[in-house]
C-alpha cells in the first residue's frame, strides 16, 4: 500500500477524487482544505488549495501518475508517494486497499 498526496485549486478537488476513485485508480481519497505558501517563477506565492490524500495499492501507482498529471491543471503539480508500513497498520485496512480491485497496466 502507498499514499499519494497532491494538491489542487478547491473548485477542482472533489472533481478530481471522484474520478480517481470511479475509474478504480485508488481505493480512497480524502479532501483536506489547506493554505499553501511557496515560492514559483521567483515569486511568494500564498494560496488555498485542498490536499488529496489517495491511498492506492503500490501495483496502481504509476497509473495513478498518468491519469493524476492528465486531470491536474497545475503547470507542474505535487505527485508525492509514502510508502507505508504494514506492520504498524491496521491489516485489515492495509488488505482492503491492496483488494480495491486497482490493477496496473
């Protein structure tokens, strides 16, 4: 099991994890509002966004990538992969998202 975080514009958020979660690219996604502050171009940057947090197998994560960077508007958006511990987990929650039925091209 991995968890992928990303951010995104707040109109787009829910749009974003629904589709993810339709096309059975990951097994969960949570929304979380959050304020970013960060450089680009040069510039400070101070902006609200909404973390998603997608927990996916590790056989779906490069689909999950391609399909993520083909529905995000950023320029050049946060694709950031935990590798998460099965042993300190929960097992049954760990086998429910290893089981969602994800599958790799």
């Amino acid at each position: 099991m991995k968890v992928a975080l990303t951010n995104v514009p707040p109109d787009r958020a829910e749009a974003i994890a629904r589709a993810l979660v339709t096309e059975g690219l990951v097994a969960c996604a949570n929304i979380l509002p959050v304020r970013s502050i960060y450089r680009w171009k040069g510039e400070v940057c101070d902006e609200p966004e909404c973390t998603l947090v997608l927990k996916v197998p590790a056989r779906g994560i490069a689909d999950l990538r391609t399909r993520l960077l083909a529905l995000h508007p950023y320029e050049l958006p946060e694709f950031v992969v935990l590798d998460i511990d099965p042993a300190a987990s929960l097992p049954a929650y760990v086998a429910w998202v290893e089981s969602s039925g994800v599958q790799s091209s």
